[in-house]
C-alpha cells in the first residue's frame, strides 16, 4: 500500500506514477519513502526488467513540498530528510534495471533530479525544467551532483546560478532529455518504444552494462578497462551470452526478448 505513489507491475515493467497531482506531484517526506522502497523492490525483483517513472495529473514533480519542509524546524530533522532524498536518488541512479522517465509539465528542483537519474528521459515539448532553489533563497543541495553528472558542468551551473526554466526541445538539446514529444500521446507512444527497446537486450548484460558505464565516470581508466574485459569474458560464457549467440545464428528472437 502507497500513499504518495501508484505502482503497477505491468509483466516485466514496473510503473511508479508520483500521484500527489493535487500540488503536482511535490516531493514529500512519505513519496521520498515509498520511491526508495519502490526502487529496492525493482532492484531485487527479478522479474522486473525496467521502470517507468512518471507523474500524475500532467505535471512530473514540483519539487519538493516546502509545507512539508516547514514542518521540521530542528536542524538536525531537516538535514536528514535532505540527505534521505539524496540518498534516494543514488538508490534510482545506481538500480541495475533500466529506469525510463516521462516528464510532462513542471519537473522542478527534485523532479528535476529524477529527470537526471533515468536511463532514458523523454519530454513533453511543453514541459518546464528548473533548479528554482535559489530564488527561494535555499540550495540544489542533493540534486546538483546528479546534474552535473548528467548535463555537465557549465549547463548545470548555468541552471543553477540562475534558477532558469528551460522547456523539453531545450532540455533534449543540453542533454537532459533524449527525446521530444509533442503531447501526451506522443509522450506514451515513444516510451512504450523505449521500453520495447530495453526489453529486446538481456536483462544481466543491461545490469552489468550499466554498472561499467557508472564506473567510467571516475577512476582509473586502465582499472575500468581490466574490469570491462573481465565483465566481458564473464558475459560471453553466461547462459544469456550462450542464448545471445545461438539466436543470432539461428535467425530468431533470443528467450529473454519481450514486449509491452
């Protein structure tokens, strides 16, 4: 039972819908709750292959709900439902299935980070991204590695200096999203094709892909290189490089292929 989230498991897909549409999806200490249990469960379920990450009501995520912050006037309460939304958003980054976002309307300060932690971004044209933290006169204090990471460092300081709004062809062109879409059945159309996409590749060479594409973000490269070919050794002797290879030869759709 959620009462910030509606989750679906659609097959192999599981659908997390921020359902607060009444303050547009505001991020509140109980959604950040319900997201990280809802990332575990994507996690440590094997039977789920990818998420699908969107908002209710036509907006993705105003933020985070300042009531909800003014509630807690000790520092101490505040720090660490700061840090909790953080450290929900290293869980989303670092889950080792697919994560698709589809944003339509606000994605605002946190909605603006669960933008930057998807595998796959797709926007509404219309949509509205922005880091407003500053203007309120506080901080991006959770999301700002997360975007950096994503858009790099002059888009992201630029954004955040500023607490600009830019729409969803601005964000495709920085980076911030990977496709346009022009309204809300466009929106849908192109994400089951995402999704489609994802479930065409198998399942353990998606993780693995994704943890060695995380790990040449820092470090040393010629480590990254001896791990990826280690990686790839394993890969090859798997059952799914086995099935991979067989299907490729026999001209057919290896077991693991699916669709939505």
């Amino acid at each position: 039972m959620t009462a910030a989230l509606l989750l679906q498991h659609d097959g192999p897909v599981l659908r997390v819908t921020l359902n607060r549409p009444e303050v547009k999806n505001a991020m509140s200490a109980q959604m950040v709750q319900e997201l990280v249990a809802a990332f575990t469960q994507a996690r440590d379920d094997e039977s789920i292959r990818a998420v699908l990450l969107r908002g209710a009501g036509g907006a993705f995520c105003a933020g985070g709900d300042i009531k909800d912050m003014a509630g807690s006037s000790a520092p101490e309460a505040v720090q660490a439902r700061n840090r909790a939304f953080g450290a929900m958003l290293e869980l989303a980054d670092q889950c080792p299935k697919p994560v698709v976002a589809l944003v339509e309307g606000p994605a605002m300060g946190g909605g603006f980070g669960l933008a930057c932690i998807a595998d796959v971004t797709i926007a509404e044209a219309r949509a509205n991204f922005a880091m407003p933290e500053v203007s309120l006169g506080i901080l991006p204090a959770q999301i700002a590695p997360f975007v950096v990471a994503r858009i790099g460092f002059t888009q992201a300081r630029r954004l955040g200096v500023t607490g600009g709004r830019i729409d969803g062809v601005e964000a495709m062109r920085i980076g911030l999203a990977h496709d346009v879409a022009d309204g809300a059945e466009e929106l849908e159309a192109k994400g089951k094709a995402a999704l489609n996409a994802i479930l065409r590749c198998a399942p353990g060479a998606v993780a693995t892909t994704k943890a060695l594409m995380r790990r040449s973000q820092g470090g040393d490269l010629g480590a990254t290189l001896d791990a990826a070919a280690v990686s790839f050794v394993a890969a090859l002797g798997s059952a799914e490089g086995r099935e991979g290879t067989k299907a490729f030869v026999e001209k057919r759709k290896p077991a693991w292929a699916a669709q939505v």
